[in-house]
C-alpha cells in the first residue's frame, strides 16, 4: 500500500501580477478534480486535472494558449503510465479539442509514441476523439498574443498501488515558428514515470529540456537514490547554469511528499497527498 499523492502545476512562465491569484485557483481546481479521480487510478488522476486546465483560459494549454508567429495556436500533450513505461505525445495540434485525449490514445494504440499534425488530427478522427474549429482556442486574442514566455500545464500521480503517472499539455511558447514542437510531447524531455523511481514533469524553454533530455536525468537520479526535493532543485539550478534557461519542475518519488521547484519569479502550483 502506497500513500497517493498528487502534484499539479499551471506553467513556470512570468505570470502578470493582475493573474497570479487567479491562476493559482486555477491549479487548486485542477488539484481537487484530480485528487477526486485519484481512486480510479494515478493515470486518471493525471489526466483528469491536465484535462481540466486544458479548459482554464488563463493557463496556456488548450484553450486561451498561447498564440504563434503567424497567430495561430498549436498543442503538444504528453502521457506517461509509470506502470508499463507506456507513453504518448501528440504535437502540432489545432483542431483536436482535447489534446491530452489524443496523447493517451497514441499510448493505448501503443504502434507509436508520438503523431504530430495533419496524421495525429486523423488519428483522432478516427478513435472517435472530439474534434473542434482551432478559433475555439483563442479568447482574447490580444492577450494571449502577449503571453510572455511560455507555460504549461502538468500534473503527476502516485495512487495507493504505488503506480506514478504523468500528464502534460501546453501552447508551448509565444511567438514559437509554427510546426515548432517542444519539449512538453516528448518522453525524456518534458516528463517521464516509472513505478520503480518516479515521475516527474516540467515547464519552461522546451529547447533546454531537450537539450538535457532533462525530464529522464532527473529519473535515473532518483533511480540512484537522491532524494525527490534534491533532485527537482537541481533540475531547475542544471537549466539555469547549463542554458541560462527558466522553468520549472515538478516530481513524485516512490514515497515521500510532492516536490516542486522553479527559477522563474512564479509558478502556480497545488499538491494533495
Ligand atoms: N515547455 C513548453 C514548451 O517549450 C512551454 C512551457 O512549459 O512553458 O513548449
């Protein structure tokens, strides 16, 4: 019997004062649907509080994300089963309503890890997968044209089996080239789970979570035995002096408390355990 614990943040990018509050309840109500789900399962759990700020318009992920070069609005999501190492991305998304549905889809289909565009929209067509207008995503155009930086949206759970999970989704970063594809889809980069370690998801410059294909780094440390809060401080402290790079991350060990970390001024963020 493990003790469930569940960790929920809404993005590591400069938040604007007159948002703070507002966004950190965002993330309390993600926590608390999450935690409520917590009993079907770390995957549920997961993905229900990812699924949730997916319709929160001032998180950037699905609708009221961030806008790109040309104002359009691309998704990424990512899930990860820490049970089986299964995993899922679905990139470079505009019509499909709930982008962290496709990811999962793509891991239960289990052929491959990752479908971006034109093929993943397909994909979701064809498993029956909500599909809406891309306007739908944007709200307040100027707004969201002015979301500094970036954020994203993420959550991961261990339930009472001892099983973790990890769920994503994102806008990815204001002003990016359309087509860019972050880190947030990616196993290894923007998070990862196994049962026998950890899980553990991130948020920032996708480019220097790749770079130092952070998300699984942090995983073999706790596979070595450093502990949850060490290991989530020195991913943030690595970004900053490796890249000169923001973010933050967020981490469940096998046991033990959530942990948090971030060098940006904020990141909203809520646990339960
Ligand atoms: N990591 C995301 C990306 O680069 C953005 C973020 O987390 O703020 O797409």
């Amino acid at each position: 019997m493990a003790r469930p614990a569940l960790i929920v943040h809404g993005g590591a990018g400069p938040v604007p004062e007159s948002e703070s509050t507002q966004r950190q309840a965002a993330v309390e109500r993600a926590r608390e649907v999450g935690w409520s789900t917590l009993t079907d399962g770390a995957l549920a759990a997961a993905m229900a509080a990812v699924r949730h700020m997916e319709d929160e318009p001032l998180l950037n992920a699905g609708i009221g994300a961030c806008l790109n070069a040309e104002g359009g609005v691309e998704l990424d999501a990512g899930v990860m089963d820490g049970a089986g190492l299964k995993v899922g991305g679905a990139a470079c998304l505009r019509d499909v309503r709930h982008p962290i549905d496709l990811a999962r889809a793509v891991m239960e289909d289990g052929r491959h890890v990752l479908l971006a565009a034109a093929g993943a929209s397909k994909f979701a067509r064809e498993h029956g997968l909500e599909m809406c207008d891309p306007s739908i995503f944007i709200t307040d155009r100027k707004r969201q044209e002015l979301l500094l930086g970036a954020d994203t949206v993420g959550a991961v759970a261990r339930d009472a089996d001892g099983h973790l999970a990890i769920a994503v989704s994102t806008g990815g970063m204001t002003g990016k080239l359309p087509g860019r594809i972050g880190d947030s889809p990616i196993a290894g980069a923007g998070f990862y789970a196994d049962d026998r370690f950890g899980a553990v998801c991130g948020t920032g410059l996708g480019e220097a979570f790749i770079w130092l294909g952070l998300a699984r780094l942090m995983v073999v440390e706790l596979q070595h035995g450093m502990e949850p809060a060490s290991v989530a401080r020195g991913a943030v402290d690595h970004l900053g002096k490796a890249l000169k790079a923001s973010g933050g991350v967020i981490v469940i060990g096998r046991e033990g408390s959530p942990q948090a970390a971030f060098n940006t001024p904020a990141m909203p963020w809520a646990a339960a355990e």
